[in-house]
C-alpha cells in the first residue's frame, strides 16, 4: 500500500490537486487486488444521536486488517491530519490508518494506532 503511495508520486510528481492523486491511488490500489472502499461515510453517534460525520478516502482490506488511508497535498503531515485519522480509528473501531502527504519534497507517510 504504501509504495503504491510512493509510485503515483513518482509518476507524476507534485502539483496536481488531491483528486487527480486520489484517482490515481484507487486505479492502483485495485490493480493490486485490495479491497478498496472510498469516501466512506461515518456516523459519530451518541446516545442514539448523530453529533458528527466523517468521511474516510480509503478503507483497505487486505486479509482480515482494515485500513484507513487518508491522502494530503501539503507542506508536511500536519497535527490536525493526525487527529483527523485518529477520530476516524475511533469512530469505526479500527486499530491503524496511514497518512500519506504529497509535498515538494516527496512523499511524508505517517501512520497513526488507535
């Protein structure tokens, strides 16, 4: 997963907007036989009322591990990247999501554990 991250940056390199980089991540993804689901919507409920929704970019399943990768163009990962990812863990009980951030320097990777 993460060197399709690293390969759609070599392949094009920096300067496109996130979509055309999301675009390219997903065609990969299913290439290399990953259960891909994107733009997957999420409840946060409480007391039976919905205080919130997110909305992941993937949600990879591959053997019996979900992951959530969140893509960024940005300078760097940034703090609220890192919460973002965190709440989305969180709110789907899932245990890793990986940031990947394309910047003029490369690819920056994080991965984030709930």
């Amino acid at each position: 997963m993460i060197k399709i991250l690293y390969d759609v940056y070599n392949e094009l390199g920096f300067g496109y907007q996130e979509k055309y980089y999301y675009r390219a991540i997903k065609r990969k993804l299913v290439a290399f036989g990953f259960a891909v689901k994107e733009q997957l919507h999420t409840k946060i409920i409480v007391e039976g009322k919905i205080i919130g929704r997110y909305f992941l970019d993937f949600l990879i399943n591959d053997k019996n591990n979900s992951v959530v990768l969140e893509l960024k163009v940005a300078d760097q990962v940034y703090p609220q990247h890192i919460r973002q990812v965190l709440g989305y863990l969180k709110a789907n009980n899932l245990k890793l999501g990986i940031i990947g951030v394309y910047t003029t320097q490369g690819v920056k990777i994080k991965r984030v554990i709930n």
